[in-house]
C-alpha cells in the first residue's frame, strides 16, 4: 500500500516535470532571420535586429569572414543548435550578452561596436533561457569602406 503510494508520487512529479519543461521550452519567433539596418551601417558599427524570443539573455557573438567572396557566400545560416555552448571565445571578434526582461515587442536592436572599416563579419545571436540556449540564423554583415561621411 504505502509502496503503491509512493510510486504514485513519483509518477506524478515526473509528469509535473516534463509539463513544466515542454512549456518553458524556448522557441525563436518564426518571422527569426536577424536583418541588418544599413542605414545605419558605420566603418565601425553596425546594427541588427532580431524580433525577440520573450524575456533572455542574449548573447551577440561576431567574427570576421576571411576569404573569397564565393566561399564567403558558401556559408551556411544555420547554426549548429547543439554546439552552442561549446564555442571558443578566442574566435569571435565582439562578443556581447545583455538580460532583456521586457524587451520590445517588434525589434530588438544591438549595435555592434569595435569592427574594421570594409570588412565582412558573421553575426550569432543566441537567445538563453532557463540554462537553454537557442540561436537565431546567422547573418553576415560588412562595415562601410570609408569613414568618411
């Protein structure tokens, strides 16, 4: 009796468990694909937007694209979801997390400092929550030439 008891229980927190992480399971916005605001590109600066995942922490990784312009466009833009945690910090040019608890409902801007005049960079943003980690689709970027205005 007690035993039956018992295994009840623990059936039972078991079925509370998996509720409470099928619905904290975080999902990027299917409207997902990072854009860049050229209008506002700089020699130094760029900004994208992403629409936001709901209240996280997210993460800005940059590294610059190196190569011909063909192999450049060969990459693909979608991140390894599984590697997420396993990236090297020495290989990313910027690198930025910022707590969005209320962020906007449309876009959620970054501006990403610190970059070279007439470069080509590939941007991750990773969205985390509740110790899961969610990339968007990456996208490339490149700074203006000249700064000169």
């Amino acid at each position: 009796m007690l035993q039956a008891i018992l295994n009840n229980i623990i059936d039972i927190d078991i079925k509370f468990k998996l509720r409470i992480q099928q619905t904290l399971q975080l999902q990027v916005p299917s409207n997902s694909t990072p854009r860049e605001f050229r209008s506002m590109r700089k020699c130094h600066e760029v900004t994208v937007g992403i629409e936001p995942a709901g209240a996280a922490k997210y993460c800005v990784l940059v590294r610059e694209l190196r190569g011909s312009s063909s192999s450049i466009s060969s990459i693909t833009n979608i991140p390894d979801q599984c590697g997420l945690h396993r990236r090297r910090r020495s290989e990313y040019t910027f690198e930025q997390c910022e707590e969005k608890i209320n962020p906007p409902d449309k876009i959620l801007p970054f501006t990403i400092n610190k970059l070279q005049p007439g470069k080509v960079y590939l941007v991750q943003i990773i969205a985390q929550i509740h110790g899961q980690s969610l990339s968007y689709p990456l996208i490339d970027i490149r700074t203006r030439r000249s700064c000169h205005p």
